[in-house]
C-alpha cells in the first residue's frame, strides 16, 4: 500500500485559517494507487498491452554528433526541450481529427471535426475541471450559484471538480440496468443546472449511452451536454464526435489514457463547439501540454494498426474472462461490458474478496459502495496471463472465506 492516504483535511494551521470552507471540507478522489502499488494491477483500467507507441528516440547512441570525451551520453535535442511547448498544439489537434473523422465516415470539410474544435490538456481531468470554472458559478457553500448534473454510479472527478469549485451537484441516478432516467434529469433540470456530465461508456458501469439518448437531452436543454468517452475505442456505440457539429452544447471528452495505453503521459482532449473550445484554450495555462506528451501522443495517433491489434486483442480477452466468471458458483452476475474492465457481483464477501485477494498481489477493485453495485468488483482486462492467474485466486480465496 502507499505511505500516504487522501482523506478530508485536518489542518490546524495557517492553511486552516486562510483555505476556503469547501476546500477545507474537500473528500478527494481516490486514485487506485492509493490502496495498491505493486503486484499484478487490474485496478485503474490501464491497458494491459502496453503502449500504442513511444515517445521519439532521441538518445540513440551512434547519433551522439558531439565529441565523445565531453558529451559522453548521446545527444539529440530535435525536440528543443529548452524551449517552450506550442501552446496550440495544432500538429496533435489535426492527427486527432484526422484519426475520429476516418472512424466515423466523415471529414474535416463534410461533417467532421476541425482543431478549432479540439482541446488538448492534461488528462480528461483538466477538461472537467476547466469546463466547471467557466460555466458555473461559485456559491454552493452558502446557498447560491451553479451546479453540474451527474448520473451515479459514474466517474468521481466530476463530484470532486464541482466541491473544489463550490459548485453544486445534481444528482439524477442510473436505473439498477445502468441506463439514464431521462424524463426525471430533464425535470431536474433548472436555469442553474450549467453542465450535464453523461459517462459513456460509464465507470464503473462499463455501458454505453446510446448516441439517442444524447441527442434527446442536448436538444431539450440549455445547458452543456459533456459526454466522457474515455472508454469509446472499446465500446461498439459510436462516437458523440458527430454530434459536434449537429448540436452548440454537445462537448466529447476522451483520452489517450485507456485504448491507447498511455496513461503515463497524461493527454486528453475535448472536442466540442468553437466558442466553447475557444474560452477553454483562453483559461488554461499557457503551456499545459508539454513537449515529452505532445511527442509520444502525436506518435501513436500515427500508429493506429498498433491501436486496432491492441484493442482486438483486450476484447476478445474480455469475452474470455467474461466466460469464465460466469461459470463460478459464487459469481452472480457478470455486466456487459463496453469497456476495458469486467464489473461483477459475487453472492457474498465482496470486499473480504478484494482486499485478500489484493494483499497477496493480484489488485482489482472493490465497487460494492456504489450505488447499484452491492458486492460488485470491477477488474481491468489484463493479459491472458494476468487473467488467468485473478481467476485462479479469486476461487481459492472465495473458498478459504467462505468455508
């Protein structure tokens, strides 16, 4: 386990006497990292495979061109690391669109997306961040201002952006299938409700949300529909990248972080209207994507035959794994899954299972706290390897518990 613990703050000091209430009062999110770090790791829904590419190769050692005695390590500055990233981003916002538009049949002039309608940023994280500070206003700590409308069980950043940006939380849950109510969230829905987050397909549900059903919202509401797609490579519903250019309140996040495998370089993207993408470029930081992050992902949406064989490969080790969870006694229920990870019910012990079955190195993770998902662990899709070897344990330990 990791030495440190995120939990509600207890500052006693100057940061007690000077932080906002809300920040004070903050529960933040918890990443999978914070339970387990070593071991096999089927817990944050990385993928398995690896990579779809790699950064540059700017240390080959017969390409030093200075002299050996004084520059004894190679030395190749292309990317001029000396200098600022380009702010705008725009070799990596053209591949983008390049690589959805083919996906879907259309093209940068017929329907497609342009770079003018793409951010790129840190992550999906600092998307949903941004978009909260631009469209809500503050005031939820003392009765006042905007709020987001979320459907749980979903995805906890966008609870966790909307506290830090005192911004209150609709909630509109899923049915017990993990489909939206529609009529009760377009109820909900008033003058202060400014963004409306649709997680497709959802975490920790693994559905998708029909392209239907984003259509009917974004067209009887005034706020912005955000729909998170960072599991969309994996899932056989389209992309809500062709209601860009159909709706002015449809914005699509999505990331490299999953099908992509490159989670470690931390790159998202949200596509979405110009005016909408516009005021996200003018409040970010000036240089937010750095040029390490620009190189490796540029490099992999040019190397999609790696991303298509990585993904045919994760789902039909998904279909696998599916099979034969459902064919234990103890497992009540396996969900359908659009994802790269599998949610599953067992009958009993959920969270026994998990912790035990963590400690002796194999990590899944635990979901039976969510709504909806009593004695539920969700598991990553991993190699047939990894697979194998979470199957294997995951009986032993149900029989050592339960005997």
């Amino acid at each position: 386990m990791t030495e440190e613990k995120k939990e509600a703050s207890s500052a006693t000091g100057r940061a007690a006497k000077l932080a906002r209430p809300n920040i004070l009062s903050l529960q933040p999110y918890r990443c999978a990292r914070d339970d387990y770090s070593s071991g096999i790791l089927l817990d944050a829904n990385e993928n398995a495979l690896g990579p779809a590419s790699l950064p540059t190769n700017s240390l080959d050692p017969y390409d030093n061109g200075m002299e050996l005695e004084r520059y004894p390590y190679p030395y190749d500055n292309g990317m001029e690391l000396e200098r600022y990233p380009c702010p705008y981003q725009l070799t990596l916002k053209r591949l983008l669109c390049d690589h959805r538009n083919r996906q879907v049949g259309q093209t940068a002039d017929n329907g497609g997306i342009n770079p003018e309608n793409v951010f790129v940023g840190v992550g999906s994280d600092e998307a949903i961040d941004l978009l909260i500070r631009i469209f809500c206003t503050p005031g939820n700590t003392i009765g006042t201002g905007d709020s987001i409308m979320v459907s749980p069980p979903t995805y906890g950043m966008y609870k966790v952006c909307a506290n830090v940006n005192d911004v209150g939380i609709q909630k509109v849950p899923l049915t017990p299938d993990f489909d939206l109510q529609i009529p009760e969230m377009l109820q909900a829905v008033t003058p202060e409700t400014k963004l409306i987050f649709i997680c497709s397909p959802g975490n920790p549900t693994a559905k998708s949300i029909p392209l239907s059903d984003v259509r009917l919202i974004a067209s009887s509401v005034n706020a912005i529909v955000i729909v998170d797609e960072a599991y969309v490579d994996f899932s056989s519903v389209p992309s809500a990248t062709s209601l860009v250019s159909e709706f002015d309140n449809v914005v699509v996040l999505q990331t490299l972080s999953k099908a992509f495998g490159m989670a470690g370089i931390r790159c998202g993207f949200a596509i979405g209207p110009a005016d909408v993408i516009k005021l996200m470029n003018n409040v970010k930081a000036p240089y937010n994507v750095n040029k390490l992050t620009s190189d490796a992902a540029a490099n992999a949406l040019k190397n999609t035959a790696t991303l298509d064989k990585n993904i045919q490969e994760l789902l039909e080790q998904r279909e696998l794994l599916a099979k034969q969870l459902i064919e234990m006694d103890f497992v009540e229920k396996v969900y359908p899954s659009d994802a790269n990870f599998l949610l599953f019910r067992v009958k009993q012990k959920a969270n026994e299972l998990y912790k035990t079955i963590a400690d002796r190195g194999i990590v899944s993770r635990f979901r039976g706290n969510e709504l909806h998902c009593n004695e539920c662990i969700r598991v990553t899709v991993g190699t047939n390897e990894e697979n194998n070897k979470f199957l294997q344990m995951l009986q032993e330990v149900y029989n050592e518990l339960t005997a």
